[in-house]
C-alpha cells in the first residue's frame, strides 16, 4: 500500500522543494461522486517550471491546492483509478491528464465517457477546460499510437504546442521567411516544431538556436537544418527569417533582431527557459514586432477553420510520425523515490539536466 504524498515548492524560494504527508492514501474511500487516482508516472520539464513562475499570475497553484506559502507544480502523466465512488467511472482504468506531483489525486468526475471525464472539482473551475480533461488511455489516439508510456508523459506534452506552431506559421505561409529560427533547440518543444515542420514539403530552412554545451547534442537529432550556436549570431546570413523564441533571454533576442534588422519578417515569444534572464524591452528593436503566442487562441482558430474532427486527426497523425522520431533521441531515465524527484526537479529549474536525458518520475516504488 502507498501512503500518501505530495512534493511542495516554497513560493519565495523554488530551490526548496519539500514531502508533505497528504490525507489521500491508497486505502481512502472516496466521497459519494468523487474517485481516488494513483498518480502513476509524469514528465518534467522547462514548461513545468514555467507553471511554477507563473503559478501566482496565471493560477497554476490553484489546480491542486498546498498548504498556504507553497505549492504543488502540475505535472503531465499517466494516472489509475483506484478507488471510485462515481458510478459511472470504472477502478482499473488509466487516464493521461495534468496531476500533482503527488501519489493520488481526489476528482470529482463530470462528462464521463468512453474518450475520459472532466474533474468537475471546485478549485478546478476558473482553469481552461484542457487542464481539467482526463484522456482515456484505452481510446485516444495519441496515447494509442505512442512507442511507450514513458514516451508519451516525456513528449506528448509540448507536442500540441509544437504542432500548433507549425500550423499557425504555415497558415501565414512562414510569413514569407526563407528560414525559422528556433531558439532553445534543445528544448522538447523546439524539437517537436522542428519534427512537424519537417513532415511538410514545402517549408522554410529550420535553423536551432542553441548554447555550445548542447551543440553536439542538437546536431545529433537532425531534425535543423543548421545549428547554430548563441555565441554565432553574428554568421546567421541575412535574408527573409522568422523568429520562434523559447528562450525568452534579451541578449540572443536583440542580437537577432539586430542581425537581421528589417528581414526579419516574423518575431514570437513562446517561451522563457532563460528564466532568470533580466527582462526584454522590445520596442525599439528592429525588424518584425513581437508578438506574444498564444496557443489555446491558436487551437480555437484552428478548430473553427478545419472542425475539430479534422484537428485531431492532423495532430494524431503528426505525433504518430514524430513521437517516434524524437524518441530515439531520449535516453529515458526513471526515478520513483522523492530524493531523485527532488534532484531532477532542481536540475530542471537550474537548466544543468542534460536535454537528451528524459526523466520519467514517480512518487509510487514499483510504477514504471
Ligand atoms: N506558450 C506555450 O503554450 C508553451 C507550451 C510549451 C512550452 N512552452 C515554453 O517553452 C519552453 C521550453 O519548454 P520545454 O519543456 O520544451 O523545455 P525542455 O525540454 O525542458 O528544454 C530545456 C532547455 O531550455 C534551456 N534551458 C533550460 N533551463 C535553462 C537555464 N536555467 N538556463 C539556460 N538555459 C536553460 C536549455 O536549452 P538551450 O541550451 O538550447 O537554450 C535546455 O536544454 C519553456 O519556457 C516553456 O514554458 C510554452
């Protein structure tokens, strides 16, 4: 039997993570139209630590409650009922969604059905209906297709932004670029863009961004055309380029835009992995404005201009090409015990995890 626990973060200080003992364990008994989840196995990356940036203004410490002056980061991964006081949610059944790092999770299933349930808890409400969707594992098409479970909590969630990228430069026809910059190359999310724009016959040059450490690593993937790194900026060649930013970090942003100067014709912030990188005055750079990306307007669009079965089948087709690609490159590397979780969980946040090392975790010994 596992008892319950959750690792919390202090609010002032991300480096202090923390084991709390939770009340949920797996003998709990949950409240009439409520279920106890085993919080099997989850990724954890740059995005998680952008959750835990932007808990406060954005409301990701909201989704799964800590005691006051901490909280408790949302993670993507697999997770398996338990215990269940819902009548229409079976025990055995596994879900891929948004969970705490944490042993058990208490929903309040809503819309259930054979594709998955909503939880419907209180604190959940005010967050976009993508954070609260539990995906039946059995059925969907992306867990269906994916080479292994620990691919898919690794990869699977940056991929509907990658795939989203790719979709919104390509309906602007890459804005008339000859090449795509994307900047943190080795980031998961870069390399989703890079896979998806690569299933595409007609694209621009794709150019990764990347600092000399992981240099060898990135050439490696061969998903770039070139690889450049933060150091060269000065040798990109000057021509028609467009700018997908994940790094967030003034000093590689200006000195494209410098670079480049008016060709170049497209500018976005998708990200912020150089986190502790002082903030960017954009106004007075040259070339392209940039502009914020923003994927749930993006998904909307998308869905309006296509229809949402149509949506789905592109991106389970993408992920069916790409998850297999990219996971060649992972060496998948597990860890089940808090002391290793707390480890990579500090590595992540100070950017030291090598990029090819992909860390499956759990809270729950003997889950793999
Ligand atoms: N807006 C959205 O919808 C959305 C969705 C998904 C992800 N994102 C954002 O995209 C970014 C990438 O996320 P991910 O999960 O794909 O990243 P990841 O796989 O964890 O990649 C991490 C990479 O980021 C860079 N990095 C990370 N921490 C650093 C540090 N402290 N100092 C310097 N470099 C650091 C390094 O790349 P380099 O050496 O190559 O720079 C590192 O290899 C995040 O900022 C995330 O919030 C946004």
């Amino acid at each position: 039997m596992t008892l319950g626990m959750s690792l919390d973060v202090d609010l002032n200080d991300l480096h202090r993570m923390e084991s709390r003992a939770s009340s949920l364990s797996d003998d709990t008994v949950p409240p009439e139209g409520t279920a106890v989840l085993a919080v099997d196995r989850f990724g954890f990356s740059a995005l998680n630590v952008g959750y835990a940036d932007a808990g406060s203004s954005l409301g990701y410490w909201s989704m799964f409650p800590a005691p006051d002056g901490t909280g408790t980061i949302p993670v993507w991964g697999h997770a398996t009922v338990l215990r269940s006081s819902h009548p229409d949610l079976a025990p055995g059944r596994t879900y891929y969604g948004l969970l705490p790092m944490a042993t058990h999770l208490l929903v309040s299933p809503e819309a259930v059905g054979p594709r998955g349930f909503t939880d419907a808890s209180p604190h959940r409400r005010r967050a976009a209906p993508v954070y609260n969707r539990y995906l039946d594992r059995s059925s969907d098409p992306l867990s269906t297709t994916s080479p292994s479970a620990a691919s898919e909590v690794l990869l699977r969630p940056t991929f509907t932004t990658s795939f989203l990228l790719d979709a919104d430069l390509a309906e602007q026809g890459w804005s008339g670029a000859d090449a795509l910059i994307l900047t943190s190359a080795s980031s998961r999310t870069a390399i989703g863009t890079a896979q998806v724009m690569r299933t595409r016959s007609q694209r621009p040059a794709i150019v990764g961004l990347t600092s000399a450490r992981h240099m060898t690593d990135v050439r490696l993937l061969g998903c770039y055309d070139r690889v450049v790194d933060y150091d060269d900026i000065g040798s990109l060649p000057v021509g028609p380029t467009a700018l997908v930013d994940l790094s967030g970090d003034p000093a590689v942003v200006a000195g494209i835009h410098h670079r480049l100067g008016e060709a170049l014709v497209h500018s976005s912030a998708v990200g912020a992995t150089h986190r502790l990188a002082p903030p960017l005055e954009t106004s007075t750079l040259p070339g392209a404005r940039r502009s914020l990306f923003l994927a749930p307007g993006v998904a909307t669009r998308l869905r309006e201009r296509l229809g949402v079965a149509s949506v789905e089948r592109t991106l389970a087709a993408a992920w069916r090409i790409c998850a297999h690609e990219m996971q060649d490159w992972f060496e998948v590397r597990e860890a089940q015990d808090a002391t290793t979780v707390q480890q990579v969980y500090r590595q992540v946040l100070e950017g030291t995890v090598a990029p090819r090392h992909g860390w499956v975790l759990s809270l729950r010994p003997g889950t793999t």
